[in-house]
C-alpha cells in the first residue's frame, strides 16, 4: 500500500535529494510539505520545495510555511557554504509562483489521512513541536513518526558533540522525543554513511526518465566540495534526509536499537543527544538505527531515481 507522508523539512541539500526520491517514488504519496528555517531560511525553504514539487508537475501537493527561528530566540546561523540557496547552486525562477497554505492545513491533513498517514521531521524540530503543541490529539491519530536528527556515541556535525538538527532546536527536540508515539529517528550513526559518489550522480546525470535529472551533477558537486574539505577522503556526500525517507518503506536498511532519548538543552554540550545505556537501564520505545546496510540503500536509490 502507497504511504503516505506529511514531510516538515527545510531544504537544504539532502531534504532536496529527499523530495526529489519521494516524487519519484510510486511506493510513497507525498500529502504536504511543512518548510521551516534550518538550512536556509523559510523563506528560502518555501520556494526550493516549491519548485521541486513543480519540476514534478504536482502543484496539488500544499505546502505550509512553518517556524522562522527556534524557541530560543537566538541568532539562526544558516549553511550557505553547505547548502547554497538549498538546492547548492540551483536557484527557483525569479518569477516562480506558487501558493502557499496556512499551518492549519496541518490538521486537516491529519483529519484526512488518520491512521494511515506518517509524519517525516527531516529539519529543526520547531515546527512539529509547535504542531504538537496545537494540535495535540490529532498528532496522536498519525500512525508513526519518523525524524532526522542527533548522533549516539558519533562526533557530531555542527559541533563535536551535536548534531545540527537538534542542535538548532534542542528544547523543541526534547518535546518531540517525549511525546511522539511510533518514532523512528535516524542519527549520524546511520545516515553520515549514506554517501552518494560520483558515478552514481553521473549516471542520474544522463538518465533522460528523471525530471531532476538537469540538476543532480551541479547539485552534487556543491554539496561534495564541502564534505572533501570537512571529511578529508571522504568518497562522496552524505545525504542524511534521504535516508529517513527510505527507511520508512524499506526499514532493514538499517538496524536498530531501542531506548527513550534526550537532548541536552544548554551549556557545552547543546543538542548533544544521548540515552541511558548503563547495563541495569531499560530500554525504551523509540527505535533508533544505528548501523546503515550501505549495499541497500545504493540499490533503493538507484531503482527510483534511475527509472528505465
């Protein structure tokens, strides 16, 4: 049965590579996309999700503009040595336009959808936490939830001990991780080995069947810039949102262990996450994959984004 997925995501690079594969995925049914702050601004975000859902010619799908700056109030640092605009070098035509849809549309996917829908976090976590807080039964209707974020015993990305999405947001990740019920989230430990290399691009590059193809290669290449210089050797890029999609469909890509989960909120250690792993604690509910089957994923991502 097609899932189907209300996608809150701030793109970014990756969350573009995540959107790109859901498009194109028959297995998925994207009902909306939620933008936020994150990597680039909202404003930015809106207009890149805007544009990835038009390239498909799925004007249909809403999408809602979310949360502009975390709880905190503090200055958002954004990512353009990273991501770019958030598509890297690709920017949406100036005269693009586009409806967007109020955060009230939230609940009424929900009302729609119930138990079948999945809700994917793959940005900081404000905005579903803002979601939590006004729309709390509803939230409970979903059937699972799936998010991006942390790093288990990893070095992280965004400082040596977090990992950028909860970093960004961590009192509103901490809310998450209380109050989701079926959650999934997959950390770095998973997703910084899920590289994307450059044959793999060139070959999207040329597949004529893919309506993203014209811009995998200029993409890719930003993206890969930054990693050589952050993770010398590295083989390619790793594209960490993908990866949360995926595993929603094909959830042995991945293994995984299972423990409750926090976020530390303040001081050094900001958006460092962590769970009680001493030998007499006990294990806790939500599911968090730590090893990536790499073989897997590379073949799951080449039968959807090289269609024959």
């Amino acid at each position: 049965m097609t899932k189907k997925i209300l996608l809150f995501c701030d793109p970014g690079i990756d969350d573009s590579l995540a959107i790109m594969y859901t498009m194109l995925n028959p297995d998925i049914e994207l009902v909306g996309i939620v933008t936020s702050y994150g990597n680039v601004t909202k404003e930015q975000a809106t207009a890149n999700a805007a544009y990835l859902v038009q390239l498909a010619g799925r004007n249909d799908i809403p999408i809602i503009p979310g949360a502009s700056q975390p709880v905190q109030q503090e200055d958002v640092t954004f990512y353009p040595e990273i991501h770019g605009d958030g598509i890297g070098p690709i920017h949406p035509p100036s005269n693009m336009q586009y409806q967007t849809y109020p955060f009230d549309t939230i609940r009424y996917i929900i009302e729609k959808y119930r138990d079948e829908l999945i809700i994917v976090d793959t940005g900081r976590s404000t905005t579903l936490a803002m979601a939590f807080i006004l729309f709390p039964d509803h939230l409970k209707m979903v059937a699972s939830l799936y998010v991006m974020g942390g790093a288990f015993f990893v070095p992280g990305n965004v400082t040596a001990l977090a990992e950028a999405n909860f970093y960004g947001d961590p009192t509103s990740s901490n809310y998450i991780l209380k109050f989701a019920h079926n959650l999934t989230i997959t950390p770095l430990n998973a997703t910084q080995f899920a590289i994307l290399t450059p044959d793999i691009v060139d070959a999207i590059s040329k597949n004529k069947k893919n309506i993203y193809a014209f811009m995998m290669a200029p993409v890719f290449e930003y993206y890969y810039e930054f990693y050589k210089k952050s993770v010398p050797g590295i083989s390619g890029a790793p594209i960490h949102d993908l990866l949360t999609i995926m595993v929603i469909n094909h959830p042995t890509i991945v293994d995984y262990i299972y423990y409750d989960a926090n976020v530390v909120e303040g001081g050094e250690a900001k958006g460092m996450s962590y769970i009680d792993y001493r030998p007499t604690s006990k294990t806790g509910k939500t599911r968090i994959a730590i090893q990536l089957h790499y073989e897997a994923f590379i073949d799951e991502f080449s039968r959807i984004m090289l269609p024959k």
